[in-house]
C-alpha cells in the first residue's frame, strides 16, 4: 500500500517549501480533471496565475503540469530533474511521487498565486496528499480501484475523504451516496470543516454547446457533453467558495472561466468528416455519463463503438452499457500492462479485433457513421498518434 513517508522526507529536507502554495485539492472518481482545469480557467479569468497539476499526463510525461495553459519546458524538466535526482534516489520516490515533487517545486519558483492538484488515485495516502491546501474538492464516490482502496462506498470514501484537512472546507459535488456522504461528513465533522454542497443545475439548450443555469445564472459550456455540466456545476460551486474566502472572483469571471473549454479527450470532437469522439471513459461510472450524453444528443446516424478497457476496470458492465447505445461494439486492446487479454475474453454481441490500428482504419468505410472511441486514457493516446494524417482534426 502507499504511504506519503518517502515523499514528505524529501519536501522535509527541502524546507517543505510546498506549505507556502495555496492549493486547491480535488479528489473523486470521475471528473476531476474537467472540474480542475474548469477552476484553474475560473482563477485565470480572474487575472491570476494558476498552475494545475493533473494525472495522468496526456500525450507525454510532464505535459500535466502547466502554468496559466503554459506547459512546463523540457529545459524546465531537465534542470529540475539534474537538481533533485540524487535526492530521488536518496528518498527513493515512485516515478509519480518525483512527478508530483517536481510539479509542487516549478509552481513554487514560479510563485504562482494558486496551485489546482488534482489526486491521483484515493486521496488518504495519494502522493498529492502532502499538500495543506485552502480548500478540498470530492467530485464523485464510485467503486473504482476497490482492490487498493477497499471494498464498497464506505472504504473508497474513508481514503478520498482523506484529502480534507483540519479546519479546510471541502466542496462536495454529485453521485455522492447515503453511505459513502457519512463517512465523509463524519470526517469532515472530525476535522472541524464545512462542508459546500453542489446545488443542481438545469440545462436549457444542448446544440452546438451547451447552455446551463445554476442558482439563477445562465453559463456557456464550449461542449455537447451533457455530463460536463456536472463538472461545471461543482467549479461553481468551488468559485462560489472561494469567493467566501476573500478571493476576489466575479461572476463574469465564473462566466469567462467555464466558457473556455474542458480537457482533451473528454467528449472531444476529433474530426466532422468522418465524426469521431474520443471520451476517456475510463470506468463504469465514466461510461454510463459518457452513454447519457450520447443519448442526449438524439443524434440520427449509426453509432460505432470502438474500445479499449484496462484489465481491472468492469469491463463486463461496461460493454453492457455501451451496447444499450448501439449493437455496433467492437472490442480491441494495445500495449500496456493493464491491457484486457482478448484471448481469454468473449462475447456474443461484441466484435473482437486485436489490432487496433485495424479497427481505426475500418472507419473510412463508415463515413456517415458517428464513431465513438472510449476507454483507456492510454488507449486514446494511442489513437490520436495513430490517426494524425489520416483524417482532417478538428481544431
């Protein structure tokens, strides 16, 4: 099991520089980065300097870690990295604890104003953990990654209630049930923190974007994903805190900051001609919003589904919910560890296809088709190298 020993060592023998950031901490299970990158747009709009700090990285390692949309250097990375490897080793730090050590120290040199951590995986015993932030975020409970983080609603909710600190508030957002909302205002009651509590939303148009009210605002999201009003919604509520704070943030800058977009592959359009969208759907809880959304659309072409789904994900449940959106499923896998073996796998309405470059190409012949390409975040990693010149992407 983690612990934060090793890491909170090397910050110690640091002078633990990274007590001097003012953080926000968002934990859950689903939508923490859209809800992350939504508050650092809000802070931005309203003319500060925000570093963000989300898992996992993109397209390639270190591209997680931005200032103000500014990606950090490769001579960034590199002079840090020849500064703090020989205490690396010495404190021995996972490839994620030195990504999150490194991520801390660049936003502490460049003196941002506000530092948004997203947790990795839990929240108790997350390296990000380490961090005294002025106020916590718990998006969502769902049962994911129970293997490490126990059984049931009330053990997954014990760890991600971790994140919230003595005397911090905590901002709680939706599909948070009885059980797991005990535990957490229990601990929430023990450590003497208020809780905010995300209010519900109404959306009024969802065309080409998505208008929504929220407590008697009108917001523009730049998306059709229905389930990104619900990220929407809790960055409200979080600007909404903030603001109780002291942190001088309007509601035009709410505006601004919700408008400016959510993070690649989540319900993003790839290309018009043919339509494909990629959405890390990632677990059960990402594809049954992902389906909603799609549902929402009432779109009138064929649907084709293409996935790839790590190994100790539920993938039963999730191609069972993915066929409720069309009979049209094809199932394929890529080089990772946590790949699911197609060869111990079957089913009777789902097309299996070990090759995924295959599967992608197959989707010239389907061009009036909406391809939908879902899973692993890895996965679509994968997918965009392996489509780049192939069809026109959308800018």
């Amino acid at each position: 099991m983690f612990n934060l020993m090793n890491i909170k060592s090397m910050l110690e023998h640091h002078g633990n520089f990274h007590l001097n950031l003012k953080v926000i901490h968002v934990g859950g299970t689903n939508g923490k980065g859209s809800t992350s990158l939504m508050i650092q747009n809000i802070l931005i709009a309203a003319g500060f300097q925000v570093g963000i700090y989300t898992s996992p990285f993109d397209m390639g390692r270190f591209d997680n870690i931005n200032i103000n949309h500014q990606e950090i250097s490769r001579d960034d990375v590199v002079s840090m990295n020849a500064r703090y490897q020989p205490d690396f080793e010495r404190f021995q730090l996972t490839p994620f604890e030195i990504d999150t050590f490194l991520a801390l120290a660049y936003f502490h040199d460049q003196h941002v104003d506000y530092a948004v951590i997203e947790v990795g995986l839990g929240g108790k015993d997350d390296a990000t953990n380490v961090v005294m932030p002025i106020l916590s975020v718990i998006t969502n409970i769902g049962l994911d990654h129970q293997d490490v983080l126990g059984y049931g609603y009330a053990n997954v909710a014990d760890k991600k209630s971790g994140i919230i600190k003595e005397g911090i508030p905590v901002v709680l957002g939706f599909d948070i049930n009885q059980e797991a909302d005990e535990v957490i205002e229990s601990y929430a009651y023990s450590k003497k923190s208020r809780i905010y509590r995300v209010k519900p939303y109404q959306i009024i148009n969802q065309d080409s974007h998505i208008n929504m009210l929220y407590q008697e605002h009108m917001y523009h999201l730049n998306t059709i994903a229905s389930y990104q009003a619900r990220n929407a919604s809790l960055a409200i509520e979080v600007a909404r805190t903030l603001q109780t704070l002291g942190i001088y943030i309007t509601l035009d800058h709410i505006r601004e900051g919700i408008q400016m977009g959510v993070p690649p592959k989540r319900f993003q359009i790839l290309s018009k001609s043919p339509m494909i969208i990629i959405d890390g759907a990632h677990n059960q809880e990402g594809i049954e919003r992902l389906v909603e959304s799609i549902k929402n659309l009432n779109l009138k072409s064929d649907i084709r589904v293409i996935a790839a789904i790590l190994k100790d994900k539920p993938y039963q449940e999730m191609i069972k919910h993915l066929l409720t959106l069309t009979p049209d499923v094809t199932l394929t896998t890529f080089e990772h560890e946590r790949a699911l073996d197609l060869s111990t796998f079957s089913h009777p309405e789902v097309k299996i296809d070990f090759d995924y470059h295959h599967v992608l190409d197959s989707i010239q012949d389907h061009q009036d088709a909406v391809h939908l390409i879902t899973g692993s975040l890895y996965f679509l990693a994968h997918v965009v190298n392996a489509l780049k010149g192939k069809i026109p992407y959308e800018k």
